[in-house]
C-alpha cells in the first residue's frame, strides 16, 4: 500500500472515530440527569395533575395520567416539544426536557396505579358502556375498545381512557381539532380519532365519558 494510499486510511479511520466520539457525547448528554432533576420535574407535574397523577377536577380539568401507556405519555410530550400540540402551559414544561427525561416522566406515570375520581351517574355510564364496546354501526363511530381495548387501559401509542376525568374527557372530545394534530403536516397516531371525535354528538361523548370514568 503507497504512502498516500495509507495516510487517506488513517485520516478515514480518525474522522470516523471523531465523529462517533461526538455522536455519543450528544447521546450522552441528552441521556443523563439527576434523580433530583427527575424529582423536581415530577412534583412540578403533580402540581397540576395531582400528588398520585390521579387528576384535577376543576374550572380547567386536568388529566389522568396515572396507568396511562408510557409510549402514549411520550408521544403527547414530544408533540408538545415539537408544537404538534400547542398548550400555553404545557409547551413551557416541556421545552426543559430532553429526551431521556421525557422517557424517564412518562415511565413514573405509567407505574402510578390510583383509584379514579369517579363522578359520573350509573344511568349515563351504561349507555356510554354500550357506546364504548360496540360504537354505532353504519356510521364512522367506531368501537372504542377495538384500539383501547376492553379495559380501556389502552396499548402502546393508543391511550388508556379507563379512569380519566368525564369533564376532561367531554373537553377533549368536543375540541378534538384544537386539542390534537394541530400540525397538519406532522401528523401523529391521533389522526385516527379525528372522524370518530367529529362524528359523536356531545350527549354521546358525555355518555363514553362518563363510563369509562368508572373503570379502574
């Protein structure tokens, strides 16, 4: 091998070292903080959302995020960092945590196992039920429990619905166009639920909420 055959070898093998050296400094970086990092940001989210995640019933419901799926949990907090949703106040927590520290958020959360709040009438809840389990055939409303399964603890991308606030849930629903995929050119797994959102009356989403507010 000439000389300038080998010198062009070691300057591949050099600037391939320099750049996974800096690649895994980035990793690095993004990967790593403090458990008292990691607390602080938890009970600045427990501020909202409650001391067990259980949810706050008030002038502006927050949701529950205990046993919620931590891939969902993840996907809404990026959507935030990305502004594929877009919250006043949520957009501000977010854009302090890199992505291990969204990892590490949404694993807590999915750990939390807290007894709904309940708050919804048994008359309600059972036409909700039927709502949930078997949607209205014919039209676009789909069964619920064929994506949030029949416990309505959800899987992976798709949420658990099973002990979230009705009023949340009714809010949700109801403002679907300005509460998910908002970037139309980003968009996301809720896109699924956009023809369903807007094919349900409200008295039909107060019904699904207030049934799968029950659930544990």
């Amino acid at each position: 091998m000439s000389s300038i055959a080998v010198r062009q070898l070691v300057q591949m093998i050099v600037l391939t070292l320099l750049c996974a050296s800096s690649g895994h400094a980035e990793t690095l970086a993004q990967s790593t903080f403090s458990p008292q990092d990691l607390q602080v940001k938890l009970v600045y989210c427990k501020t909202c959302h409650g001391l067990a995640g259980q949810g706050y019933r008030g002038s502006s419901p927050m949701p529950r995020l205990a046993g919620q799926q931590a891939e969902y949990l993840e996907n809404q907090l990026s959507a935030f960092v990305e502004g594929r949703r877009k919250d006043k106040f949520m957009s501000k927590v977010v854009s302090v945590l890199n992505p291990a520290m969204v990892r590490a958020v949404a694993k807590h959360f999915s750990q939390l196992d807290t007894k709904p709040l309940g708050g919804s009438t048994r008359e309600l809840a059972a036409v909700g039920k039927t709502l949930y389990e078997e949607g209205v055939p014919g039209t676009a409303i789909q069964s619920c429990a064929a994506c949030h399964r029949p416990d309505a603890k959800g899987d992976g991308a798709c949420p658990r619905l099973a002990g979230q606030l009705p009023d949340y849930m009714v809010r949700t629903l109801v403002n679907w166009s300005k509460e998910r995929g908002q970037d139309p050119n980003k968009p996301d797994t809720s896109a699924i639920m956009a023809p369903i959102a807007h094919s349900l009356s409200e008295a039909q989403i107060s019904a699904i909420a207030a049934y799968l507010a029950g659930l544990e």
